[in-house]
C-alpha cells in the first residue's frame, strides 16, 4: 500500500495517469493512448500509472485490515498491470494502489495529495462523462478532481480515436482574465509537447438573454455580432503574439453563431472542421454551479468526443506556476 505523502526518490517529471481497470468500458482508445505516450515522452516525463481503491469491507461490512487488506490490494495491483498493458503503456512506471476513504471525497484527496507529493505537472484520467440525475447522485470523481487539482487534467475520451492527431489542439476562450491565464500556461506545456494551437472563440447569444424579466422583448444592436467578431479579432491579434514568443505556432478561428444557445455543440464543431485531436479550456465554475447549470468546459467534457485537457480553479491559481516560468526560458 502506498502512503500518498511519500516523496518521490528523484527529480523527474511525472505524469500522474488516474486508471480504472474496474471499469472496462471506460477504457480509452489504445492509439489515443499511444498518442499521449508519445507526447508525454517528446516532453520527457515519466508515466506513472495509478488506481486510487476505496477502501474495501468485509461480508460484514467492516473495513478490511491486515492480511486480508494486503490480499486485497495484491490482487487489484494485478489487475492494474493486466490493464496497462493491455492499454500498451510500455515504459510505465509500476502501477501504485492508493487506498483511500470510502467517499468521493477521500477519493479525490488522495490521488490529489498523491499528485502534490509527485510535483506532477499533469495529470490524465479517463471519466465516463456521466451527467443529470444520475450523476448528481453518484457524483464524479473526474470533476471532483478537477476542481481540487493544481495541475491541468486531461480527460480521455472512450469514443473511437484515429492515430497521429494529437498535433494540432483547439484551445476555446471567451477571451476573460481566466482563460488567457490559462493560456498563458498552456503555452508553456504547449512548447514541450511540440502542439500546434487553434485558438477558437465563439460570438452567440442564447436566446433566453433577449427577453427581459417581464417577457419584453431585448433589442440587440444590429450590428452587435459583426462588431463582436472585429473586437474578437482585435484581441486575437495579441494572444497569437504571445504564443509566438512562446515558440508555439498558432492561428485563430472565430465564428458568428448568431443566438446559439450551445456554445459547447460550436466548439465541438469546429474542432472536427480543424481535425485537432483535443480541445483545452479554463473553467472556473465552482461544486455548486457545476450541479446547477454546468459550464461550457464541462459540457464538452461530457460530450465524450474529444480528449478536453482543463484547468481548474487550483490549477489557475497564483501566477508563478514553475511550469509557466520554465515555458519562458525556453523561448529566451
């Protein structure tokens, strides 16, 4: 059993790769896991795969211990190796068994005081997306983490995923303090990983904001979208710029949807007219708001048809991320 607070025995960067080989169907592509391999290799990190375990109960319901824990444990890590190899993960690191609490919560503390122990600059799950009802009530250790998690989280998707695409990604942005924060340190991660970047934003209006709160009608300037877009244009001219000084090629798309009520379904859109193997996004949107109403970055997360590599709150904290600042000297 791991403790979670162990240091790690070198200064290697690790790439910590949240697995579940409980939950066959949730298992990635094996080319889109060949694909991040081999990004992960051109930045030179080291993968290390990792299962985090509830802790189990006995027939009784009692938690298990000793022998009978140990027994337990041994035969999960199994598991876990059968899993990653069928993924093809060679060169992996050993897969580690954390055992946590019973709860969501103790999950996600764990792999998340795991993933500080590691100093990991990333970290990849594979989440089913689950949505409504259902994970309302079950909860979702993919957002959960998410939202705790000082590093980026790239989520995998399931769906069928063609080789080599990972080159070029579309990185969406409404163009706030956020997003360009998170910019600013994907470009960083962006050098390393040798990517392209499509930067893509998307002018709309969902229709419920043209109707007031007494049902009357809200004019909308009649050149509002057309001026959107130029002012959208404006303010791409210098986030390209920025990624030039980063050394990442880059251009910008933006497209006027007009009253669009589904940003998320746009940016899925053009991500398939770019042929880009993964969409990136900021996303501040705290527990509650996440049960509420969503954010864009969710439902496309959720949408289970592209890799969606976010940076949380945590994750936009401060603004001296040692990532950040290695992406700079690079480019000195």
């Amino acid at each position: 059993m791991e403790n979670a607070s162990t240091q790690p025995k070198s200064q290697a960067t690790v790439a910590v790769w949240a697995i579940d080989p409980l939950e066959a169907e949730a298992m990635p592509s094996p080319a889109l896991v060949q694909e991040v391999l081999n990004r992960l290799r051109v930045a030179g990190a080291e993968i290390q795969p990792v299962h985090v375990l509830s802790t189990p109960k006995d027939n009784e319901g009692r938690p298990l211990a000793g022998v009978g824990l140990s027994r337990y444990i041994e035969t999960v890590e199994k598991m876990a190796e059968r899993y990653v190899e069928h993924l093809g993960m060679t060169g992996a690191r050993p897969v580690k068994v954390l055992v946590a609490g019973a709860s969501r919560h103790d999950e996600v503390k764990t792999l998340v005081d795991y993933i500080e122990a590691q100093r990991a600059p990333w970290v990849i799950v594979t989440s089913q997306g689950r949505s409504g009802v259902q994970r309302l009530v079950m909860g979702s250790f993919a957002e959960n983490l998410l939202l705790r998690c000082g590093c980026p989280v790239l989520f995998l998707t399931h769906a069928r995923f063609e080789q080599n695409k990972i080159k070029r990604v579309l990185f969406a942005t409404d163009f706030s303090d956020y997003s360009k924060h998170a910019f600013r340190l994907f470009l960083a991660d962006a050098k390393r990983f040798g990517l392209e970047v499509s930067l893509f934003h998307s002018v709309s209006l969902p229709a419920s904001v043209c109707s007031s709160g007494d049902g009357a009608p809200v004019v909308v300037p009649e050149n509002y979208f057309q001026e959107q877009v130029e002012w959208a244009k404006v303010e791409a001219t210098g986030w390209i710029k920025l990624a030039e000084s980063y050394g990442v090629p880059a251009k910008f798309l933006v497209k006027d949807e007009g009253f669009a009520p589904h940003t998320a379904d746009t940016i899925i859109k053009f991500a398939k007219q770019e042929s880009v193997g993964a969409i990136v996004m900021a996303s501040m949107s705290g527990a509650l708001s996440s049960f509420v109403m969503g954010s864009v970055a969710r439902e496309v997360f959720r949408a289970n048809q592209y890799p969606v590599w976010i940076y949380g709150p945590k994750a936009l904290e401060g603004k001296d991320r040692a990532q950040e600042s290695a992406g700079k000297s690079a480019t000195a």
